[in-house]
C-alpha cells in the first residue's frame, strides 16, 4: 500500500524542526537454561536430538522483577507512539514541537523504573531465599549473580541528537566522489523521511481500518463489541499526527482533522448504543479509508 503522497518535501526544514533520540532500557532476564533438565526431558520423551530447551525462571512466584518489565515495555511503546522510525539501528525522529512534553514523560518514567528497580534490589536476597523454595531440585545458587552485578543489568539511558543537514564529508576522494557521496546520503536521507512518513500515514490506516470493522452492523445483526481504547486511540493518534506530520503533509492532516471533528464529543458508549451515530462515524471512516492509494 503506498501511502505517501506525490508531491515536494521540505527536507532542509527537518533538521531544524525535529531531532534524533536513542532510548535504551535494559532489565534482567531472570532466566537460565537448564542443560541438565534439557537434556533429562529429551531422554524421557525419546528425542534422539536436542529437541528443545528447558529456561527456569529463577524468580518463580515473585512479581517484582515482572512488575519493572512491565514499566520497561510501557515505556518502549509509549516512545514508539511519539516518535516516527529513523534508523535501522533503533534511533527515532521526536518532531520539536513534542519535546518539551515528551522529555516530561520520559523524566516520570525513568523515575518509575529507577524505583522499582531499588525496590527490587533491596528484596533481591530474599527473593532468592524465596526461590529456592519455589524451584525445588531446580534451585542451583550458582544461577544467581551478585546484587552488584544484578544493579549493572539495569539501565535507562536516552539520548538526544541533532538532525543532520546535509553531507559534510571531508575527505580527499576528488569532486566525482564527493559528488557520489552526497548523492547517496542525499538519497538516504529523503528515504528515512519518506519512512518516518509513511509510518505516520500507516498509523492512521491502521486505526481507520479497526474503528470500520469494529463499527461494522446490519440491522439484524449482532453488534461487534469494542472497547472504549476504539475511540481513545483514535483521538491520540489526531493529537499525536500534528506533531509527527514532519513534511506538513496536507492531505494527511485534513484526513486528522476530519476524524477529530467526527469523534469531537463522542464516546464509545455513544457509538455502542447509537446506532444512528455509529453508522455515520463508520461512514465516514470508511470514506477516508477510500483516499488511500491501493
């Protein structure tokens, strides 16, 4: 599905409009492979070759270590909501205009994850008392590194970089091969643009496409059940698209626009019970869904 639009990009504004950020957040696994138990399973189930793995979970009945994954993948999605793609490597492109509040954010979630993790360190020894108990003849105390070596495989780290504006390459290869060398970072640069693009158009597609068959209902019929998250999300992705539509974009902002005023005061108790109004908005979703180019 293509869904950027033919047209000119202000490329040169970019670099004074948006910036790159790396997040990195790491957590322990807390969890082992277990060779012996692998390979006992493989002989008891007649396996001739190593069919499979055994990975204890070296905190079995606790939930404080699943307690900071949760905040870690929050955080991660959350980051991926505000941001657009950028580069292979995992850095994002944060529009300018979403800094002030995004920095916000990440400061109350770096906080979050900071404390869970003292937290968690601060029960450690006795959460490995705990398993013991827990794990049997599988608790081997050799599984479980030191309480300084368990703090080291916890960060949150991010970091905040300027986009660049054009290729400044500074090396003797000659005019044909400095020319080759702007051509392709050139070249480069308008596709990473063209994806941060495309994601932002892909975003919508997506949330249009899961409010018309969500919304979906013939007299007769048993209506489809959805939760209210149909109608928040769609109002976070209007809030989120005025920031993230980093080539001004217009058609993709009247289509913003026009799913903002259609959701303007409803709610998603109002699209379960109204049939009339659940049909005017599926109507109008599925007329913005038509403008996308197949």
């Amino acid at each position: 599905m293509n869904f950027i639009q033919e047209g000119d990009y202000a490329y040169s504004k970019i670099s004074s409009s948006a910036m790159l950020v790396d997040l990195g957040i790491s957590v322990w696994t807390g969890r082992k492979l277990d060779k012996s138990v692998s390979a006992e399973i493989d002989i008891n189930k007649n396996a001739k070759t190593k069919a499979g793995n055994y990975h204890k979970n070296l905190l079995a009945g606790s939930e404080k270590l699943a307690e900071i994954n949760k905040i870690a993948t929050s955080v991660r999605n959350w980051h991926y909501t505000q941001t657009s793609p950028w580069s292979d490597s995992g850095t994002r492109l944060l529009p300018a205009t979403l800094f002030m509040t995004y920095k916000s954010h990440l400061t109350q979630y770096e906080k979050m994850f900071t404390d869970a993790v003292t937290e968690f360190m601060a029960e450690y020894d006795d959460l490995v008392t705990k398993s013991a108990f827990q794990l049997g003849d599988l608790f081997n105390r050799d599984d479980y590194p030191s309480v300084d070596k368990i703090a080291n495989k916890f960060a949150f780290n991010y970091f905040f970089s300027p986009v660049p504006e054009s290729g400044d390459f500074r090396v003797d290869i000659g005019e044909a091969g400095m020319q080759e060398l702007r051509d392709r970072y050139e070249n480069a640069y308008k596709s990473k643009i063209e994806t941060a693009m495309t994601d932002a158009w892909s975003r919508m597609h997506e949330v249009l496409s899961h409010m018309s068959e969500r919304l979906d209902y013939q007299e007769g019929e048993t209506k489809k059940i959805f939760r209210d998250s149909l109608v928040e999300n769609a109002r976070d992705l209007c809030d989120v698209l005025k920031h993230l539509n980093i080539t001004g974009d217009l058609k993709l902002e009247e289509m913003r626009k026009n799913l903002e005023k259609q959701l303007s005061g409803v709610s998603a108790e109002d699209l379960r019970e109204d049939d009339g109004l659940r049909n005017q908005t599926k109507e109008v979703v599925d007329q913005m869904l038509k403008k996308f180019s197949i």
